[in-house]
C-alpha cells in the first residue's frame, strides 16, 4: 500500500519529464487509425501511460491516466494486462436530427483489460483518438479523482475559455458558472494555474495541425475542466466534487448552489463505463468545422420513435425585452403581447414561440403558479390555430422539483417544449439532471433546450429530442457587455469566427442570433431594451448558416423584422437540420466559410472579424449544371453603417470559384440552387 501511494503521490505532482524517462522499461501496444495517419502508443509502466502522434507529428507527448478510488485502489497504476482485443467497426449512422443525414463511423478499437476488474478502451479513427476507463466489480464504489493529463512536447499556443469569475477566485468556488466565456489565446506556460478552463479547447501544435481537447458520452460523472500545471507545458484534468449539500438560492431562487462537497467526485455503479476523453486532430482548421467525433463517441438513441420531434424556428421573448411597437396594447408579459408574438411567426412559417422568464410568478420556484397576466390554455389554443407551438422557460429548480408533475401538465395542455435555465453546474449530481430531463421531456414528447449549461457531450444524439445547448457566449452578452473607448470590453465579433472551430466540435449552440439592429467597431453600446450586435446585417444572416443550431432563435423583437422583411424572409427560408455538410475555408479568430445542402439546395456562409477581407470559396462540390445563388452580403457602406447590405441575384461561376468580399465585421450568405 505504501508502494502504491508513493506512485500516485508521483503521478499527481510529476510532469512529462519524469514520467517519459520510463517509458524505456514499457510494454507497449500500438492502436492506428483506418487510414494509418493517426496511431497511439499505449504503455504499460509503472502507471498507463500513452502518446498521439499523426503523420510522425507528436500530438499528445506521453500522458498518463488513471482512476483513483475512495478505498485506495488505483485503476491504472502498477497496471497487470489480462488481455486485449482489437476490433475494427465500419458502420453508417443516419441520425434524426444533425448537420448531415449519414454518418460515417469508421474506427480501430483496441480494449485493454486489466486485473481488478477494469477495463481501458481505446479508440483511433481518422479524425483523432478517444479513451474511457470501464469496470466490471462487484461492488458500487465512490471515484476519489481521475488523473486526465495532456502533456505536450513544445510550448504551444491555445484557445482557451476559462470560467469567467474573477481572477483570484479559489478554485472550489469556479465549479459554480455558466460555461460561458470568450477566448485567452496564449501558450500553455502562460495560462493562467489558478483559472479552470471548460472544453473544448484548441491547442495550436507544429506544421499548423490543431488538436481539440473534450469529452464525450459524459454521463453518471462530473464534467472534466482543464488546469495549467505550473512550469510546464501541461494541462490537466480538474472535477468537481460530489456535491454533499445545496440549497435553493442564485437566479430568483431557481437555482441550487452547493454548500459543502464530499471528497470524492463520483459514485459510481461496479459495472458502469466512464466518459470518453477525446483528442480530435485537424491538419487544417477548416476540419475543425466538420467534426462528428463528439456524436460518434455518444451512446445511440435510446428513443424508439423520433419522428414527433420537429426542429424549427423560433420567435424569442427576452433578447428584444418584449419591445414591439404600432400596437394598442402595453406591451410585456402577457396575453396580448405573446398572441403579436405568435401572429409574427405564423405569419412567416415559424413553428415556435417561447415564453421566457416571467410567465410563472417570479421567486417561487413553483412552475405551477402562473402570473394573472397570462392564460397559458389560451395562448396554447391560439398558437395551435395559427400552427404555432409554445416552448415554455423554466428555471433549473423549478423544472427539477416536480419534473413528472410538470412535464406531464403541459405537455398535456399542448407545450410542445422547455428551455431550461440557470443549471450553472456540471458536477455528477446536476449531469444526472439532464439525463433525467432529457428522458423524461421524451416521455411526454417535449423538445428540451438547456440554457445555463455546460458543453454538449453527445446526449443530442442519446435523447435526439434534446435539441440545442447554450455553453456558448451568445448574442445576450451584447445587452450588458461594457463600453470602453468607442469599443467594448466583449469583442463578439472575434469570439463569432472562433467559436466555429472550438465550442461547435462539441455540438449545437444555442447563440440566439437575429439582431436587426447592427454597429460597427465604433457604434456599438450596449442597451439592454433595444439591443444590438456587433458586426454587419449580413453577418447574422450569416450565422444561421455557419453555426449548428436545430432550434434556432429569432432573438430581435417581430417589430423590427416586420420592418426589414427581405432580411426575415431570408433567414425563415434557412434550414434548421442538413443532409451534407463541407468545411471550406477558415483561420481560427480570424475568418470562417462553411457550405450545407438541404434537398437540392445548397447554402454557404462566411464571416470575417473586424477586417474586411476577400475570400475565394471552391464550390466544385455543386457538380454540373447551371446555379444561381440568391446572395446577402455586405453593402458598400456597411462599414460605416452596419445594417447596410445588398441582396442580388447571381449567376454562380461555371468555373466554380465564388469571389466574395466581406466588411470589417462582416459576412455573406447565399442560397445556391440549379438554374
């Protein structure tokens, strides 16, 4: 025992040095990806260590893992080998709901089974490499902690989010935020060792290759943040402990904030696997764009029947703080405005309208208590006359207290969905939360949103009706965001053509697009009743191209779109879900192009950050035949008045090479179709 401790005493505090000096002394095994380009090295030292290289690039140094138990065991460390089994699986996937009708699932397994009754299972495919511990004991068990250390041989640059909470904030007390952050880009050494970063993450690595770091399949266990390890190039993996006690506070009390926690980070079921830990490799940061690892990785549909869940639209409350104008009525949260609502989006083939936070009396946690000001039966039958569905808002605790109850209430009445709140957790027993949610919303056929919440790990693909996360500093930070010499301190438009390459590897993003009212660098302020974006008109039209959202919000108020109907028509005629998608051209920060086709249709979108720039964009994927693309793309003036913009008709280049120009803070989307 004394032998066993001294080992992980070493494996927490050493670094890449002191464990590569043994690799000498290893048993290794090596896993390839189908195409051979990718290949993992697993050895078996002292402690599990591997390493990631591609095309003869180190990507991942060695790095250990492990699994250290409440009772002192120490799954990886003085590791026995039992056996070992490699199989190879080549199989389609045709999800209900995602940015392509057909996946292609094509890797090299290589599962290690050690004595004590657990399990390593690794996965190469031609995109990256993934990991998960399992086990097969007898006995339930608590997990003290996981040693998840990604060690790298250079002092790279990365692209991290961390926790946004002040500087000398303690760590216990990051584990409380909302997933949202823009992005230090730094080298490793330089990160900050006392500010958790939440994934994914992209490390910068040699011969311009990018490596994301996530995870995958995050179910029964805390979400996994990364740590720099001071005086290295190092990042390791940080979890929250299991919550010991919480009470009901925060966010008009509808959230559960952790008291105390235990010194452990899970409890975990004897036979249970553990979450992937995934390393996905991009020769060109475009590959970024177009991952599918995340949903590769998650547990298949647990849904029998998927057809009920209907993608779409939706006209949204809050962003445009309920400010419609040219009505005889006061506007705000009630009968009368949300009725304008829906009349909007009847009118334009929307399928959705939310009612967000303020249809249930305020501090009371009790989502059956609604305000006097709205008759929900009322509103639901007059959306049901004009095609419409209600999504209702819910905080985390008032939805978690009575889930049944809740649920089975207003999916009865005609609530076709929640939008769920202020989680701001990811630790073991909130995890748990979304699994429940997503079971039971699929149970009385509701679509599930969660706001307040961290990065999508897969459950899209597990309970496809989950249909769109936040963890993503969306359009809303535009309200508040703080004025600083003619600028502001939230650069949104930088943050809009990175978060493509990094936070959409892990899935859709609830980013509540759809500003009508746009400012340049200099013009923008924050107001938080008539808000407005950074960037260019047509770059939010753009953003429904380029980012991945099935339940996609109209954030601006339907006055303002009534007002500028060649811009909502165009953005109600944009798909929500894709049969193909390609990456095209992008530079993380800097710029982002992205092609999707629905039916027959093709759709391209790009952006750029606050320099105006000219892009050339390959669409030989169209094939032959004559196209033509109805485009919306930066007017001449745009940068200086951001809402100006050109909307034409285009004949595309037989040559297939589409020439674009994009406003400082601009973009350019086209619907592309066959003559």
């Amino acid at each position: 025992m004394k032998q066993k401790l001294l080992l992980l005493i070493l494996l927490i505090s050493s670094g890449y040095v002191a464990a590569a000096q043994q690799t000498g002394n290893a048993k290794s095994y090596t896993l390839q990806s189908p195409d051979g380009k990718v290949k993992v090295k697993v050895m078996l030292q002292d402690t599990i260590m591997y390493t990631v290289q591609h095309e003869g690039d180190v990507m991942l140094a060695p790095s250990p893992m492990a699994l250290l138990l409440q009772n002192g065991d120490a799954l990886g460390v003085q590791p026995h080998l039992k056996s070992i089994k490699n199989i190879t699986v080549n199989e389609t996937i045709a999800p209900p709901i995602y940015k392509r009708a057909t996946i292609q699932d094509n890797y090299n397994q290589m599962v290690l089974h050690f004595k004590d009754d657990y399990s390593i299972i690794f996965r190469a495919y031609n995109e990256g490499v993934a990991y998960r511990f399992a086990t097969s004991k007898k006995n339930d068990f608590q997990v003290k902690n996981e040693v998840a250390r990604f060690n790298f041989t250079s002092d790279y640059p990365a692209f991290v989010p961390y926790v946004k909470l002040g500087e000398k904030t303690p760590i216990e007390e990051q584990f409380f935020n909302s997933f949202e952050n823009t992005y230090t880009h730094a080298p490793i050494s330089q990160l900050d060792p006392q500010r958790l970063a939440f994934l994914p993450l992209v490390v910068e690595e040699a011969n311009d290759k990018k490596l994301a770091i996530t995870e995958a399949d995050l179910e029964d266990y805390p979400g996994m943040y990364l740590l720099q390890k001071p005086g290295s190039t190092a990042l390791q993996g940080v979890f929250a402990p299991y919550p010991k006690t919480v009470e009901q506070g925060g966010h008009n009390e509808l959230q559960m904030l952790v008291k105390e926690r235990e010194n452990y980070i899970a409890r975990a079921e004897g036979t249970r696997v553990f979450p992937w830990r995934v390393l996905i490799i991009a020769s060109d940061a475009k590959e970024l764009l177009d991952s599918d690892m995340v949903y590769k990785l998650a547990s298949p549909s647990r849904l029998k029947d998927t057809s009920w869940i209907k993608p779409g639209k939706v006209a949204w409350d809050w962003w445009n703080d309920w400010n419609i104008s040219g009505v005889d009525f006061k506007s705000g949260i009630n009968n009368d405005t949300y009725e304008y609502y829906i009349d909007f989006a009847s009118e334009n083939k929307i399928p959705y309208v939310i009612l967000d936070e303020g249809w249930a009396v305020n501090k009371k946690a009790d989502l059956m208590q609604v305000v006097p000001e709205i008759d929900l039966k009322e509103l639901i039958d007059y959306g049901k006359k004009k095609n419409v569905g209600i999504i209702l808002w819910a905080g985390y605790h008032a939805f978690d207290r009575d889930m049944e109850k809740v649920a089975k209430h207003y999916a009865d009445m005609g609530v076709k969905g929640f939008k769920v709140d202020f989680m701001d957790r990811d630790d073991q027993q909130v995890v748990d939360f979304y699994y429940r949610a997503a079971a039971t919303g699929a149970k009385n056929k509701l679509l599930m949103d969660f706001h307040g919440a961290y990065k999508p790990t897969g459950l899209q693909r597990t309970y496809p009706n989950v249909i769109n996360s936040e963890g993503v500093h969306g359009l809303e930070q535009m309200k508040w965001a703080t004025p600083d010499i003619g600028q502001t301190s939230v650069d949104q438009v930088t943050y809009d053509v990175t978060i493509p390459f990094i936070r959409m590897v892990a899935g859709p993003m609830d980013y509540t697009q759809g500003a009508m009212r746009n400012a340049t660098k200099n013009n923008f302020r924050a107001v938080n009743s008539e808000p407005m974006s950074q960037g260019t008109r047509a770059r939010q039209l753009a953003e429904y191209v380029v980012f991945e959202s099935p339940v996609n919000m109209l954030a601006d108020s339907p006055t303002n779109y009534k007002k500028e109907m060649e811009s909502t028509a165009f953005i109600a005629a944009v798909p929500e879900t894709w049969d193909e998608t390609k990456a095209l051209s992008g530079k993380i920060g800097e710029y982002v192009a992205i092609a999707r086709r629905k039916g027959k249709e093709w759709y391209v979108g790009a952006m750029t950050n606050w320099d105006a720039r000219k892009l050339e964009l390959d669409l030989s994927f169209l094939g032959d035949g004559a196209y033509e693309a109805e485009v919306m793309k930066d007017g001449i003036n745009a940068d200086r008045k951001a809402s100006d913009y050109k909307h034409e008709i285009i004949a595309v280049p037989q040559d297939r090479k589409l020439h674009i120009s994009m406003a400082p803070g601009g973009g350019y989307v086209a619907r592309i179709y066959k003559k």
